[in-house]
C-alpha cells in the first residue's frame, strides 16, 4: 500500500506491482450532516468538508494477527465529532482497513439500511463503459474479474462479472454485501494474482454500497445506513 500525505492510498498486486485499487476519499455521517474529504465531494449534493488533522506512521510491530509492516493512522474532524482511519500493512502479504468513532457518534443514520453511516476503504470503479477507474492503464486493457457473495443468508447467490463493469453489476447493500473476489482473467499480460475483500469484524453491521456517480464511481466500505448512533471507540 502507498499512502500519501492527504490520505489517499493506492494498494499494489503482483509481481510487477501494478496499481490495483485506488482510493476516493472518505466519507461519514454526524449529527444529520453528511461530510466528505475534499477530492470526494459531490458537486450540489449538501455535504461539509471532513477536515484532515494529521496522519501518523508507525511500525514494524505486531498484533492478534502478526508481524506489522506499518500502520498508518489519519485523524479527521466531521465537525467537532473525531473520526480515524487505520491502514495495517502485514508481512504476510494482507492489508486491514479499520474506523474508529473515539467519542461515538450521534444521529448518523442515512435513512435506508442499504447505504452507509461511514465509508473507508472508498475504492475508485470503472467509470461507465469501463473507461478509467481503479488501475493506471484502465479501459479495455483491464481483464480483471470479480465474484462477489450475495443473498439473504450470504453464499446464497452470487455474481460473476468483468471487474470495469462493476459500476453497473456489483451487488451491495444488506443483502448484497459479502466476500468480494477480484483476479487477473485468462490472457492476462501481468502475473496471476487474486484479492479477497471481507469485513473482519462486525459482519451484521457492515455494508458495502456502490455509488454509481457517472464522474466518481466508487465502491464504499462501512456502517448499515440504518445506524443511528455509534458508541465511544467503536
């Protein structure tokens, strides 16, 4: 993974270390006011800027899960609620993207459980007809497939699709939210190379939504939209 100082952070695969993931900011609710990091606001949708305090690194170290590379922590402001994003780089080769709510957080909800109270990791999607997004050369020369666990009780449905086409065919949403697979396809001119994401902990709590901004698609990781508060460092 590589952070830069704003935050932002591009998550590399295989042997050639090709650019898979982008991110596209950060986004939480608080106090029925809906914040967004400077490059991710929506042009006439009503949102405050969330405000970026400082980014520390550490490491190497370790933890429950292993040897830590580094773990970078970024502090925001939605007003006067604290916000933190975590990224933990492991030596076995897996990242883990963590929020925290320091003091908790109060009438957060989105009014419908399919969307999201929070959202990190914002990962950049193919805009539409599979035209620039997540990896550098993008357009037609991303092979990439996903598969992507589904239904009520999750496995009980799955897709499969072309990774440009997400925009369009990822599933998200409470009943549409799941381990998500993406891999080279055949013919591939990179090393094979496959990515498992998955929420770690809080399974019944966690969404992942799809916007489906024609200028900024992106695939978003957080809290049901539902919720309608959060605890102290939750």
């Amino acid at each position: 993974a590589k952070i830069d100082p704003s935050g932002e952070f591009e998550i590399f695969m295989g042997e050639e270390r090709r650019p898979w993931f982008s991110s596209n900011g950060v986004m939480v609710r608080n106090n029925g006011v809906l914040y967004r990091t400077a490059s991710n606001r929506r042009e006439g949708e009503d949102s405050q800027v969330l405000e970026l305090k400082s980014l520390e690194q550490t490491g190497p170290g370790w933890d429950a899960l292993g040897a830590i590379e580094k773990e970078v922590s970024i502090s925001y402001a939605a007003g006067s609620m604290p916000f933190v994003t975590k990224i933990r780089q492991y030596q076995e080769g897996f990242i883990v993207f963590e929020q925290v709510f320091p003091e908790g957080a109060s009438n957060t909800s989105a009014q419908d459980h399919d969307k999201l109270i929070s959202s990190f990791p914002t990962i950049k999607l193919h805009s539409e007809g599979g035209k620039g997004g997540a990896m550098a050369a993008g357009g037609d020369d991303d092979n990439r497939g996903f598969l992507a666990y589904a239904g009520h009780m999750v496995g009980s449905s799955y897709v499969t699709a072309p990774w440009k086409t997400a925009r369009e065919s990822l599933p998200g949403g409470i009943e549409g939210t799941g381990p998500l697979v993406v891999f080279t396809g055949e013919g591939a001119s990179e090393s094979p190379a496959a990515v498992v994401i998955s929420p770690l902990t809080s399974f019944m709590s966690a969404n992942q939504v799809v916007d489906p901004s024609p200028l900024s698609p992106s695939l978003g990781y957080g809290f049901l939209g539902s919720g309608a508060s959060g605890p102290r460092k939750y």
